[in-house]
C-alpha cells in the first residue's frame, strides 16, 4: 500500500448494541493523532451520508470546518452544525447524522480516563451540546493548527488545548454561552 492510500482509512468507532441500529461511518480519515486520553481525526463526510440511530462509546468534541451536518437526538428536532460550531457528545447518547452537504471536522474521541479527571469537579458534560464563546472558538481553531503542526511539540500542546476545551464546555454548560440539548 503506497503511504497516501495508507493515510486515508474509514472511520469506524461506533458502538453497536442490540438496542441500537447502527450504521457504519462512511468518512474518510484525512489524518490521526493520538495524544494521552484522546484520539483526535480530521475527517471527510461524503455529500448525501446518512447515518441512522448509534452511539459512541467514547465522549466526543466535533469542530466542523467546512459544510454543515444535522444530528438528532430521539424525536426532537435536528440541531444544524455549522462551520466553526464546537460540539460535545457525552459518551452512549443515541443520535442520528445527515450530511446533505460534503463536511470537513475535526472530531476528538475523549477517552474515559480524560473524561473522568472533568467529572471529579462537575457532573456538567452529560448532556450534547454546542459549546460557545470566544474561548471555544479560539482553543478549536488552535486545537486544528497544532494538530496540523505534525511535529512532537505539537502533541504536548494538543493535550493541553483538548483539556481545556473539555474545562472550558463543563465551566460553561449553565451559562448562556453554551447551548445545552435539553433531555
């Protein structure tokens, strides 16, 4: 396999479970990076992808960069993710995705143990979320700069930020800034 083929692989990290009818992740890995207590993936969505009812075992942050997607939780309406929208999903939340437009993110797979050091002080990441602010707007931007960086300061610094984004949306979960999925 030639080292290009070998970059670009299909994302396959769902959970399945008799309870849930899942779907396979049609994306596209553009790169990885693994930092201690995260996996972080940039990812491509084909136009058109629809992703029916699953779930992650791990929490996750998606940064969308380019194209919207939607994600349904349950019965309520979909929530439109833009461009430069920071999102969390706790682990085991049931949703759903459309991609009616070709979407580009930065999606980060929040392993337990990172998880767990946020929710020694607040129980506040249990719920999907978009997490607002000038703060989360500049640590996702960051976050894909360093991550695009390659070099091995990059992956002390990716730890870092990734920390702080998780700090930032559990600090800001009963503020205004942050818009909360309701239950």
């Amino acid at each position: 396999m030639n080292p290009k083929a070998a970059r670009i692989e299909t994302y396959h990290h769902l959970h399945r479970g008799d309870d849930c009818p899942c779907a396979d992740t049609s994306g596209t890995v553009v790169a990885m990076r693994r930092v201690p207590g995260f996996q972080v993936v940039e990812n491509h969505y084909p136009a058109g992808l629809k992703l029916t009812n699953h779930r992650h075992e791990h929490a996750l942050l998606s940064y969308v960069l380019e194209g919207p997607y939607a994600e349904t939780y349950g019965t309520a309406a979909s929530v439109i993710c833009p461009p430069r929208v920071l999102r969390y999903l706790p682990p085991e939340q049931n949703h759903s995705n459309v991609f009616d437009e070709g979407t580009h993110c930065l999606v980060v797979e929040v392993e337990p143990e990172a998880l767990k050091r946020v929710e020694e002080h607040t129980k506040a990441l249990d719920r999907p979320g978009e997490i607002q602010g000038i703060a989360a707007t500049w640590l996702a931007q960051r976050l894909y700069h360093e991550f695009r960086q390659g070099d091995g300061l990059a992956l002390v610094s990716l730890e870092g930020i990734l920390l702080e984004m998780l700090a930032e949306g559990a600090r800001h979960s009963g503020a205004e800034r942050v818009a909360v999925i309701p239950r």
